[in-house]
C-alpha cells in the first residue's frame, strides 16, 4: 500500500529522514523537504521504497549516472553539490557534538580527484544461468551488472571488461567470485578471490585474457598467475612495489590530501611512528625529514614499505615492523622516544591501541579515521587520558557516499 510521507532531513547514512512521532521512517534517494510517495519495504519496518517525488526540493539535481538507486555504490548523485558538502561536514560535526567532543570542525577538502583508483567487483551466476559482474545492488547481495563507471580514475579505463572476461573463464558457481582492480603507475593490477583451484589449462586460459587485456599482474588469493611486470605506485620521492591485493587510499586526491594534514600536524617530529601504515602514504612522506617506526599487521604491506624505503635517495631511516596492534598494541615504554604517533586503523577503530596511547607521554598524536563514529570513541579515550583535541579536518574521498575520513591533531 501506497503512502505519503514529507522528508525532514537527510540521515547519516545517505537516507532522507521522515519524523512521525516518537520514530523515524528512513526512505533512500529523498531529500529534506520533499513530499514523496513510498511503499514499505520487506523486512524493514523502519524503511520505505520510493515511488515517486511529488514535491522535489529546489535543491534536488538529475543524477548522473544511469545505475543510479540499482547500484548499491553510490548513495547521493540527486542533490545539489554545495548542500551535500554541507551535510556531509556535519556528519562530522554532529558525531563528535553526541559524543561531547568540543573543538574546531574545519571546511570539507575534497579528496574526490580523477576518482576512484581501484574496485571490487564481484561476478555470480543467477539461477537461470546468466553471469552477472558488477557492483553489490543497494540493500541487496544482489549483482547489477555494470558497463561503465563515471566515478572511476581514468587509470582503471578497461578494469570492467578485464573482470568481465575472467569471470566468463572462472564460471563462478554458487560462490562468490570478487575481483579487486587496481590502477597502479604501469598499469592495471588484478587479484581474483573465491576462484577454487586453478587447472593449467584455466591458467592459461587466464594469463591469455591477462595479455590480451594488457595488465601488469594477475594474481589468485594472492598468487602469482601471470606478470608483465612488478605494478608500482609512487609515494612521495619512493616507488612502491605492491604485494596482491594491497589496501591502498580510494583516490589519489584523498592520499595527497590526508598526507598533507598528517605532515603538518608533526612538522617538528623528528622521531614518529607510524601505527597501521599499509604501504607507507604516510610513513615515506614523513621520512623525508624525520626517523620514522612503522607497524601493520599485513606482512607483504610491511615488506613493500621497506624495500621501497631502502632503495629511494634523500630518505632517513625507516623501520618496518609486522605486528598485530590489536593483538599487540604499542606499550607506553615503547612510545617513550616519540615525539609524534600516527595512527590510520581500519573503521572499527584502534581502542587497544589508544588505549596505551592515552597512558603514554608522546607529545603529539595524529589520529587518521574512514569512521566519525569510532573515531570518536578513540579521541575520548585521548581526551581522558589528558590530550588535547586541536582541530579535525573532514576529507571528502568517498564523493557521493556518506562515508568521510578526517584526520585530528592531539597534544599534551
């Protein structure tokens, strides 16, 4: 059954909002404002399907790409671009206002760049046979499947086709078959995961589609398929060897924008470690002008990291070290030569490790966060601990998402 519903405000999570009592009802693709005709949706009493807007905003804006509300990637293209970094900023703002954190939330920086520079897509066969390769459906495991991306860094041009072809090859059956692409300096790096065994005959069946396709490397879980060379990426003055299915930032913007923050945030350490480093976006920046300690979990992250460290001229030492900081969270006696901590945990935040942060005597810590949410959790646990927050700053990597990355400067 049909009903109507006017929007208060946009949630969160990309939802618009729509008060009605004590409760909310959330109804995705509206805005604030607007008088929308909706239907419930299944298993979700909080939430609404759209059928059509009766009343749009003024602010409203015609999407512009044509999976628009079926893929599940984007979830705000229909609103005007000055009112969505407004909202977006104040996700921040309202995050650490609930939390009771009072400090200096500053302009959004757009990370958005030439977009986005490496994708899973994920590959399943229906039950009528027909494979589908693209992006997750919203709300829905569901696959739609995608010809194109207009968010998409022109370096991953071809990175669609390429996973279309392996799919067709690797005739995923039941399980799930993810693709990870990434657009490194010399070319497109791929990573297939849920494949199961590979047979010679597929394997060369896969190396073909891999020259055919021109990529730089064809890994399986990891293992090495087919190579025309090592991919790299650069990092400041040092090249980056990547290990199979390295974690890098979305955007190179967004890193180049991160990055920036965190080298000025501790411009006067000469002494820095660096907790949850990856491949070192920041940790071979800040070498250029201080000793810097870096730790990650990811052995082959770790293992990049050094070597690229060692062989890039006007670089003082850097040390990498693979250690599970959630397992094994630097100690206060272990952070007493620091003169500044950065630490870049996964969304789910750091608290071990914050924890001993907020009982040492660093000077300056420098928190890098993808989730407002656990980020503030952790800054409470600075603040308790006698650190001072000195200001955020929200970084707009995920363009029309409501995700957003900041970065924090602490003292004592």
């Amino acid at each position: 059954m049909a009903e109507r519903l006017v929007i208060d405000h946009v949630g969160h999570r990309g939802d618009g909002v729509c008060i009605t009592g004590s409760e909310s009802v959330f109804v995705p693709y509206t805005l604030g404002g607007e008088t929308v005709e909706v239907e419930r949706d299944n298993g979700h009493p909080d939430r609404r399907q759209l059928m059509r807007v009766e009343q749009p905003s003024p602010e409203r804006i015609e999407p512009f790409c044509r999976y628009f509300r079926a893929c599940g990637g984007c979830a705000i293209q229909h609103w005007q671009m000055e009112a969505y970094r407004t909202w977006k900023r104040a996700i921040v703002v309202d995050t650490l206002e609930q939390a009771g954190i009072a400090c200096e939330v500053a302009p959004l920086v757009d990370g958005h760049g030439a977009g986005r520079r490496r994708i899973t897509v994920h590959a399943r066969r229906r039950n009528d046979g027909e494979l589908h390769t693209g992006f997750a459906a919203a709300g829905s495991h569901a696959i739609v499947a995608i010809a194109d991306c207009p968010i998409l860094d022109p370096g991953l041009r071809g990175a669609l086709d390429v996973a279309r072809a392996l799919a067709e090859a690797l005739k995923p059956a039941g399980k799930p078959l993810d693709i990870q692409v990434t657009a490194a300096s010399n070319g497109l790096d791929v990573d297939v995961r849920g494949s199961g065994p590979l047979t010679p005959t597929l394997i060369a069946t896969l190396s073909n589609i891999a020259l055919r396709h021109g990529l730089v490397r064809l890994t399986r879980h990891g293992e090495l398929v087919w190579m025309r060379a090592p991919p790299t990426i650069e990092i400041g003055a040092a090249r980056v060897t990547l290990p199979p299915g390295a974690f890098l930032q979305a955007t190179v913007a967004g890193e180049h924008a991160l990055a920036a923050l965190v080298a000025e945030y501790c411009k006067r350490a000469r002494h820095i470690a660096d907790l949850f480093c990856g491949v070192g976006p920041f940790a071979l920046r800040l070498a250029t002008k201080a000793r810097v300690s870096a730790c990650d979990s990811d052995a082959g992250a770790i293992a990049a990291l050094q070597k690229a460290s060692t062989s890039a001229s006007r670089m003082k030492p850097v040390k990498a070290e693979a250690r599970d900081l959630f397992r094994r969270p630097l100690m206060p006696q272990e952070l007493r030569d620091y003169d500044a901590v950065v630490f870049d945990p996964p969304r789910q935040g750091a608290p071990a490790q914050v924890r001993q942060l907020a009982a040492s005597n660093v000077p300056v810590v420098i928190a890098v966060s993808c989730n407002a949410a656990t980020f503030a959790r952790d800054a409470q646990m600075l603040i308790n601990g006698g650190y001072k927050i000195e200001g955020v700053t929200p970084i707009d990597q995920f363009r029309h998402t409501p995700h957003v990355e900041l970065v924090a400067r602490f003292s004592r």
